[in-house]
C-alpha cells in the first residue's frame, strides 16, 4: 500500500522536542540483537549525521535568518535523534566489534539498492563499490580474530558471507576517476534519487567513522588498516556524491532529504524485530514528519512551489528491507571482480592503457604492494592460523581467490 508523507498531518514540530533523559535509551545487546538490528540502527545514525552536517552547510550559505532559524530548529531536533541512536550501541561495543557492522551495513545494502536499480549508470557505481566493502569486511574480520580471538560470524550471523572480493590493495584510484556523471532529480525514477542520498549519506558516516575512530585503536597494525581503508570510503563517498543532482537549489535539497529520512523511518519500522526500537524508529518517523512538512512550508514560501515540483511522485517506493544478498554478491564478484574506475565507467583493468591514471596514482600511493596494511592482516593471520579467516556457504565464484594460504593482491591492480 502506497504511502505520500506530503498528505500527512503532521504534528507541532516544537513538541517534538526531547529532554536529555530521553536521549539515553537502553541499549541493544551485542551479544543477543539480530545483526540486521544493528545494521539498522548504523543506517540511521549515519542518516541523521547527513541530515546535521548538510543543515549546517544550508546555514553557512543562507542569508535569510528567518530561514535560518527554522533550519536551526529542525537541525537541532535531528541532532537529538542522532544523539539517542548513536546511544543504542552498548559501551561494550569496541570500535572493531562495530566496524563488522558497519562492513555489513555497506555490504548487503548496496546490493539491496543495485539489484532494484533502474538506472544503469547508478547500479554500476553501486556494483563497483559493493567489492570493495565486501572485502573491507573480510580484513577487518581476519583482524578481528587475530585481535581479540572472535569470529566476526558472531555479529554477521548467518546473512552475509566472509571472503575475499576484490583485493583492498587495487582500490587505490586516481580522485579523477572517482567523479560520475549526476542523475537528474526531476527526470529520475524515485528510487534512483532516494538511492543516491542514502548510499552517500551510508558511505559518509563509515568514512568519519574511520576518520576518526582508527586512530584510536589500540595498535599500530590496526590504526594503519583503518588508515588505509579510510582513504577508500573517500572515493566511495566521493563516486556516490557526484551522483547527486547538483542543479537543486537549497530548499529543494533540504526538502529532498527530509522526504529520504521520513521513507527511510518508515522502512526500518516496518523491517524491524526489535520491540524496544521499533518504537524509535515510529517515534522518529512521526518526527520526520513535521521537518518535512516545516520544509514544505519554506519552498512554499519562498520558491512559490510544492513539493510536487521538487518530488512529482510523493509516494514512499519500495521499501527497504534487510535480508541475505548472497547469490547476487557471487554472481558480481565472478562477472566484474575485475574491473577498475575509468572516469565516468567501469572497466576492466586490462583494458586500461599504460598511463592511465589508475597506473600512476598507484606507483605513487601503494609503492610497494607487500607492505599495505590491508595485506599485512591476512598475511599475518595466515601466518598465526595457517590460512585467513573466512565464513563462506560454498567455493568462492573467482579461482584466483580460493586459496586461503594466499592472499591475492594483484587481482583489479595489475594488467
């Protein structure tokens, strides 16, 4: 059943506002919630951090402080959902421990979002960078087991896969070749401009999350990984952001990304097996709802449009909903594992011609392949266990990366 918010009634937006014991939920168990549940409430976390900075760039270029202020207030709301989902996660959570959710978050939904794509362009993008997540998750578990002794099973459970995709080492481009060509928000289908702000926003919050937290690990080897993985979510962030429609004037953006956090409370409430949040997510998304409509009320205002000139179809599309992407994953590992960026496409790294820039940015920034942090983590659990770390149903789809004595770094990187 189809769902417009712009049709809703929404409540006062000023008796939305929460006292600060209600921003310190219980949180989840670590040891007990789905991993979906988890997953979830990464999504939503990184959603809301897009919702603040993206306000705070509105205020840093807006002149009008009546507008500014009705920013202010909505900003200053998702400020405190953010604040009340960031503390969902349990103290006993440790930054690594967290990062398998974070891998997994990328992982399943970028190729939830692929698989329904309707433009191309877009779902490329989303196949391209679904590889690289996949094995971040895969070096960050090997980690994990040399670290602290646990199989990061424990947080994934039985719904994502743990192996090698394409190798970590051939993620290293030129910046150029990480910009693409934009969507346009009033001639896409729905689902492609709701999934190229998601996906940004998803990327955005991994990419401060290891800016930030990698330097905080406990040892040299992991704060390098974290280090080197960081630089990777940057051209993620960097392919998704260039996706986005650049010719929406402010007001038409701010009121795009409210109309994205209503749909995407409205997805998780329906998508969630946890009582206790399930409520939060309900909560919130009744709270999108004022943001949205006091957003109306600005373009109104002050563009002289409705929201059916920025959105011409209000309806919610499909639904996003958590499940295992196994099958889809092993059939882009063995169809594209070895494909590069080439400005605005993908192709394989064997078509690339000597000096392309992928070539030069690599002699300049990986050098030497053996000593790369994300290589230094198998190489080292294979040297304490005898071979990597894995959780796999079945053969691996790509030869070159079955061997668990082995890690293979020229694969996506080497002609």
């Amino acid at each position: 059943m189809s769902y417009n918010p712009f049709l809703a009634k929404p409540k006062n937006i000023e008796n939305t506002i929460m006292s600060f014991k209600k921003l310190s939920p219980k949180p989840y168990n670590k040891n007990e919630v789905d991993p979906y549940t988890r997953v979830r409430c990464i999504l939503m976390n990184g959603t809301e951090y897009e919702a603040v900075w993206s306000k705070h760039h509105f205020n840093r270029h807006c002149g009008d402080n009546d507008i500014r202020r009705a920013v202010g207030l909505i900003r200053n709301c998702e400020q405190q959902e953010q604040k009340l989902i960031a503390n969902l996660k349990p103290a006993d959570e440790n930054v690594l421990e967290t990062t398998i959710g974070y891998e997994q978050l990328a992982v399943d939904l970028t190729a939830i979002l692929a698989q329904r794509q309707t433009n191309l362009f877009v779902k490329n993008a989303l196949d391209f960078a679904l590889l690289e997540d996949f094995d971040h998750l895969y070096r960050y578990a090997n980690l994990l087991e040399s670290d602290m002794g646990e199989h990061a099973e424990k947080y994934v459970g039985s719904y994502t896969e743990i192996m090698p995709g394409r190798p970590t080492a051939a993620h290293h481009r030129h910046p150029y070749d990480n910009i693409k060509k934009p969507i346009s928000n009033m001639s896409a289908d729905p689902i492609t401009k709701c999934d190229v702000s998601i996906i940004t926003a998803a990327e955005q919050q991994t990419m401060n999350y290891y800016m930030n937290l990698g330097a905080f690990y406990k040892h040299q080897k992991g704060r390098e990984v974290y280090t080197e993985i960081a630089m990777v979510e940057e051209e993620h962030v960097s392919q998704y952001g260039s996706l986005i429609d650049p010719s929406m004037t402010m007001l038409d953006d701010l009121l795009m990304h409210e109309y994205i956090e209503c749909y995407l409370y409205y997805s998780m409430y329906n998508d969630e097996v946890d009582a206790h949040i399930k409520s939060i997510w309900e909560m919130f998304f009744e709270q999108e709802l004022s943001h949205l409509h006091t957003t109306l009320a600005l373009v109104r205002k002050h563009e002289n449009k409705d929201w059916y000139d920025v959105i011409p179809s209000g309806d919610f599309p499909e639904l996003i909903s958590f499940s295992p992407q196994k099958e889809y994953i092993r059939k882009i590992l063995g169809e594209t594992v070895n494909n590069t960026s080439y400005f605005e496409d993908y192709i394989s790294v064997s078509k690339l011609s000597d000096s392309a820039n992928f070539f030069s940015y690599q002699k300049k920034a990986v050098k030497d392949v053996n000593s790369m942090p994300s290589h230094i983590v198998i190489e080292g659990h294979i040297n304490n266990f005898k071979e990597d770390y894995r959780v796999q149903d079945k053969e691996h789809p790509v030869k070159a990366l079955r061997d668990r004595k082995v890690d293979n770094v020229n694969l996506g990187r080497e002609k």
